[in-house]
C-alpha cells in the first residue's frame, strides 16, 4: 500500500470517528420540541422540563425565573449522561454540643 493509499485509509477513519462524536453529542441532547438549557444547565434527556420531555416524574427539572434548575427542592449545577452524574448544591450544617470536640472542625 502505497501513501496515497494509507492517506485515504487515515482520511476515512478520521471521518468515522468525527460522526461517531456527533452522534454520540446529539444522543445527550433533549427531546424534539423541548427545552435543552435551563440557564447554564443542559438538560438532555432523560431530564425534561415539561410533561413529554422526561422519562418520569423522577427525571423532572423545574426552572425557576428560567435561571436556576431544580429537582425538588435541590439546585442542579450540571448533568452529565456520559460519566451517569447530576450535580447539585445542598447545605451542610452541624451541631457541636462538646466545645473541645468542635477545635478539631475549625
């Protein structure tokens, strides 16, 4: 096989591997018809914002003022179908009721 020959091959397999990619970035995005982005956040399905746009009920995203995704009462920061991830914010607290135990906290 000539240069020529292995350009082609190298050519060919490059153009696979880049509809490979596309295919795999259009499968994350939502369903026709519906919202895909609730501010920064992407929502792919199986996420959706309206009826007919989610899996179930436990896939379903608020948007609240079309800035802030939520799934209950917890806010989404991301989510990912690729790594299986949805990232959210939630509040930490603690108690200390031993005043020596809680320096170890600090």
């Amino acid at each position: 096989m000539g240069l020529h020959g292995m350009l082609i091959q190298i050519t060919l397999i490059g153009v696979i591997i880049s509809a490979i990619v596309v295919a795999a970035a259009e499968a994350a995005l939502a369903k026709p018809g519906c919202h895909d982005k609730c501010g920064d956040v992407e929502i792919p399905f199986p996420f959706g914002l309206k009826d007919d746009c989610y899996l179930d009920e436990t896939f379903h995203i608020t948007c609240d003022d079309n800035v802030t995704a939520k799934t209950g009462s917890l806010t989404v920061t991301n989510i990912s179908i690729e790594v299986h991830e949805m990232r959210v914010l939630s509040y930490v607290a603690r108690d200390c009721y031993n005043p020596i135990d809680c320096w170890a906290y600090v």
